[in-house]
C-alpha cells in the first residue's frame, strides 16, 4: 500500500510541475494552447532520449 501512495503523490507532483511550468510561461490567458506546446516538447524530447537506448551508436 506504501507503494500505491508514494506512486500517486510522485505522479501527482509531475502534473503539478508540468502546470506550474505552463502557467509560468504562458500564463492563465494561454493556459490551454501552453499545455499543448509544453505536451509536444516533452514528448519530442523523451522520444529523442528513448532513441538514442533503442539505437546503440555503430562503432567503426
């Protein structure tokens, strides 16, 4: 059970940094457009990082 609430409160202090991030940036008018930019950049950037462990660099 101690697993399930470290889990909830880890996952639920993502969301809240990912908020705080998006209102600091784009603030309360753009909140929506904001989330949907900061979305693509995050994904974007764990695609790349996932990228490079799926595709080993080739030595020659």
């Amino acid at each position: 059970m101690a697993i399930l609430r470290g889990l909830f409160w880890f996952v639920l202090f993502i969301v809240l940094t990912f908020c705080f991030v998006v209102l600091f940036e784009y603030g309360l008018a753009d909140f929506a457009n904001g989330a949907r930019k900061e979305y693509a950049r995050v994904k974007f950037f764990l695609e790349k990082q996932t990228e490079k462990i799926v595709k080993p660099k080739k030595n020659r």
